[in-house]
C-alpha cells in the first residue's frame, strides 16, 4: 500500500512529513534526486528525464501513485509525463493544484469557470524554472479572474539548503523578499512555491510582514492526497515499507534531513 514521495533533494521532506502526519497508515517512500539537485536552473528536457527517471524508480519500489512534492518538476514534467509516458495502471500527481483550490477557496474537482476571489494581489516565489514555465499563473487563471501575480525567482535558495547552510539561505530570503517588494509593495497573499521553502517559512513571514497571508504546500497537499487515496483506494501500491532514498550521498542526506526534519531519518542508496 506504499505511496511514492519524489523531490529533486530535500524540499519533499516536508511533503512527506505533512503527509505521514495526515495518513500515519501509509507507508511513504521517498526518494530525494539529491546528485542532480537543484532542478531550478536546468531546462525543462533535462527535468523531465530527471524526473522520469526518479518516478520510475519509486514505481519499482512497489508504489503505483507518486506525488511530485516539487513544484519544478510538476511544472516542467508533470504534463509530458501524463501525455506520453505514464503506464496505465499508474499515476502521477504535482503540488499546484492543491495550493491553488486553496488560494481560490475550491473544492476538489470544481471545474466551473474562472471567478473573482478575496485575493487581488499574490507574490509567488519559486526556482527560476517554475517562474519562467509560467505553470502557476496558467493554473490560476483557468479558476481565478482579476488577479495580479508577481513572480520572484529565489535563485540560490535551494543550493544553499541542499548545502546545509542556512545561513545564506536566510540572507537570500530577505534579499529576494526586499526585491519582490520592489515590484508589489503590498502583497495580499503570498505562495511558497517550492518544497524546500517551507523550511524557511518564519524567515519569509517576518520579512513580509504578518499581514501577509503565506500559503505553504505541505499540509494542503497532505489533506488532498488523503481525499484522493478515499476516492481511488486501489492506487496504494503493493509495497509495504517506507524508506528514504537518495541519488546522492546516503550520510550526508540523512545528517541534513534529521536537522530539517527533527527526527532521526535514514537515507539509502536508491
Ligand atoms: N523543491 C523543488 C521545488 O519545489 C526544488 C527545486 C530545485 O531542485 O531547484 O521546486
């Protein structure tokens, strides 16, 4: 019954957690692509057969749904992957859609058409490559009218989380919150739209102010993932053990995520 968790490193962990938290019957494997992380600055061919590659490895480790806790590859991969690749009895699901039902207050599966919501002005801060896929503003508007969205590309963030530092994470925060101000003075609302961003979610409120309403993926993906595995029980895999696997250095990935996550985790070679 295991579900499959992939990111490009670290980021996914907090999908996971939320996750496991929500659903503590389900064995969730993880595999973090750390080797080739980040996905931010590679083009979209390069994070597909990335991507393709990872969620093909969790389908061999006995799962048969696979969540992409990774806004880059859901939006450089997800759709090519359903197009042309994905077997039959498999099924693969990204991050934007819960966090834009929730930010444009629908229910699963209310496809009626776009309308006007609370928020008029959304900051969104993602790698470069989701800012530049556009994926997020697309998704928005096929469900939201009249609202105006400034992209800020957070270049170096996740490196520098995959580094352990943060350090310079939070230094890159600040600065890419100051320039995102730049251009929006005075956000409503504003997107974490990347998995690895959560890790710094008090650093992004406190430089945004605590007007600002900041939306973060992992519990809202956790509580859709739960509706979905109700709705489509035989989507649980054959595989029984949650694991943590890794493309990178299974020591050093374990040492970053027991810090993240605040808990002894164990990563194994994938
Ligand atoms: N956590 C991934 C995301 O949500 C990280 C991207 C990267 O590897 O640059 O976009």
């Amino acid at each position: 019954m295991a579900v499959g968790i992939f990111d490009s490193g670290l980021g996914g962990l907090t999908v996971l957690d939320a996750c496991a938290r929500h659903l503590p019957q389900v064995p969730f494997v993880y595999l973090g692509d750390n080797a080739n992380a980040p996905y931010g600055v590679r083009d979209a061919d390069d994070i597909y057969e990335l991507t393709r590659a990872g969620v093909q490895r969790l389908f061999d480790a006995g799962c048969d749904l696979v969540i992409l806790a990774c806004n880059t590859a859901s939006a450089a991969a997800l759709r090519r992957m359903q197009e042309n690749w994905l077997p039959s009895d498999k099924r693969v699901l990204g991050v934007f859609v819960p966090l834009i039902e929730a930010l444009t207050e629908r229910q699963w599966g209310d496809n009626s058409p776009p309308r006007n919501v609370a928020v008029e002005h959304v900051a969104l801060f993602a790698t470069p490559a989701t800012v530049a896929s556009r994926a997020f503003q697309r998704e928005l508007a096929f469900r939201a009218i009249g609202v105006d969205v400034e992209a800020q590309a957070c270049g170096g963030v996740v490196d520098a989380i995959e580094e352990g530092d943060m350090i310079l994470a939070e230094a890159l925060v600040r600065s890419h919150v100051e320039a995102l101000k730049r251009k929006m003075p005075k956000p409503q609302a504003a997107i974490l739209g990347c998995t690895h961003y959560p890790l710094l979610e008090e650093i992004f409120q406190a430089a945004l102010g605590s007007d600002v309403t900041v939306y973060s993926q992992a519990k809202l993906v956790a509580a859709s993932l739960g509706d979905y595995l109700e709705r489509h029980p035989a989507m649980r895999g054959p595989g029984e053990v949650p694991m943590f696997l890794t493309t990178g250095d299974p020591l050093r990935v374990s040492n970053h995520a027991t810090q993240f996550l605040r808990r002894k985790i164990d990563f194994h070679a994938a």
